[in-house]
C-alpha cells in the first residue's frame, strides 16, 4: 500500500507540475469565465425537500476557501425527519492559486475522521449513465454522519482530485476555462444506522441534481 500511495503522490506531484507549466503557457490568453447565477438564487424547495435553514460562511472559512461563491445550506426530508446539509463552493478560475479543497483533507482538520470510504455510483435524472461520487462514512466522538461529494465543471461530474486535475488542464487548453465546483450532501447518521442516512443522501442527490446542474455552468 506504502508503494501505491507513493506511485500516487509521484503522479498527482507529476500532475501539478504540468498544471503550473499549462497555466503559465496560457496565461497571457484571455480565460473564458462563464456567467453564473448567484447562488443565494437558488432554489428553497427541491421536489419535496424543503430549506430548513441558510447558513453563513464564517469569514475565516472564506477566506481559507477563496471561492467566488459558495451556497451552505440545510434541507429538511418530506417526512420532516432527516435533514440534509448541502454545500456548493464555485471557483471561476484557477489561475491565481484559487482551487476546491478536497473534503477528505478537510473533514479531519474539523475533527471528523474517516470510518469508510467508497466511490458510489447514483442514476440522476438527466443524464443516461449513472454520477460517481465520493462517499465516506465521518465520525466526531459519538456523532456520525455520511457525507457525498463531487466536484463538477463542464458538464462532467468527478470524483476523484486526480482526474479533477487532469481535466482542469485539459479544459485550460482547449477551452481557455478553469471555473469548477465542489458539491457536498452531508447526513446525520441516527441511531448507528449509517445505511439508512446514506439512501437519505441519495434521494436528496437525485432530487438536487437537475437544479445543481442548471445553477453550475456547463
């Protein structure tokens, strides 16, 4: 494992070099940055979900981000039973050393530690194969909670941080374009019963997504 992880990190290192050296290529070629809705536009209700609460990004976690805009929000079930926390970060370059940070580097740094980890394949209406996205099981002392991401730029859906990296070169080059998203669904796990919070956070990915992907640029 210790030699796969270094063949990874020698990659993903290899990676970012050539990242540096594209941008740099291409830096005095004018960036095409889409025209993006507000997210404080979006949508309260989505399908049977409802907002239950806005919540404000602490300065201090803005100014770590350095995202254009961001959306934090909670969204409460059609039983009123389980909320789900929904958090979009929209970067509209990454020219200037502006990038998503990868949860799985973040959620420890609050404390919450990973238990399990595992790509899951969702269908979502509106497009004919299935979304991979990041799903990891979080535990905080006692507290548990089930968290889904992806990053999403172009009208792909990513996510793994390597190939994120890939296509932001190649999206540089061909398109002149850096913008990107980081969508995460947080669920509270209850009672131990982490598969019931995961089909929770799957229901609200197939409800959310039509809307996600009109309100990201494609």
């Amino acid at each position: 494992m210790s030699f796969l992880s270094g063949r990874y990190a020698a990659a993903l290192s290899g990676l970012l070099v050539l990242q540096g050296g594209v941008f740099y290529a291409v830096a005095m070629r004018p960036e095409t940055v889409p025209v993006v809705a507000p997210l404080s536009t979006f949508p309260a209700k989505l399908g049977d979900w409802r907002m239950y609460q806005d919540l404000p990004l602490e300065k201090e976690v803005q100014d770590v981000l350095k995202a254009d805009d961001t959306l934090n929000r909670v969204y409460i079930s059609p039983d009123g039973t389980t909320p789900a926390f929904l958090f979009i970060a929209y970067f509209k370059s990454q020219r200037y050393g502006q990038a998503p940070h990868s949860p799985k580097n973040c959620l420890p740094g609050s404390g919450w530690e990973p238990v399990e980890s595992e790509p899951l394949s969702i269908p979502v209406p509106g497009r004919a194969e299935p979304i991979s996205v990041n799903r990891y099981l979080v535990a905080r002392g006692e507290d548990q909670s089930v968290v889904l991401y992806w990053y999403q730029s172009h009208n792909r859906i990513i996510a793994s941080e390597y190939s994120a990296k890939f296509w932001l070169i190649a999206d540089s080059i061909r398109y002149h374009r850096s913008d990107s998203s980081l969508v995460k669904i947080v669920v509270p796990v209850k009672d131990g019963d982490s598969e019931t919070a995961t089909k929770a956070a799957v229901e609200f990915v197939k409800t959310s997504f039509p809307t996600v992907s009109r309100q990201l640029p494609g």
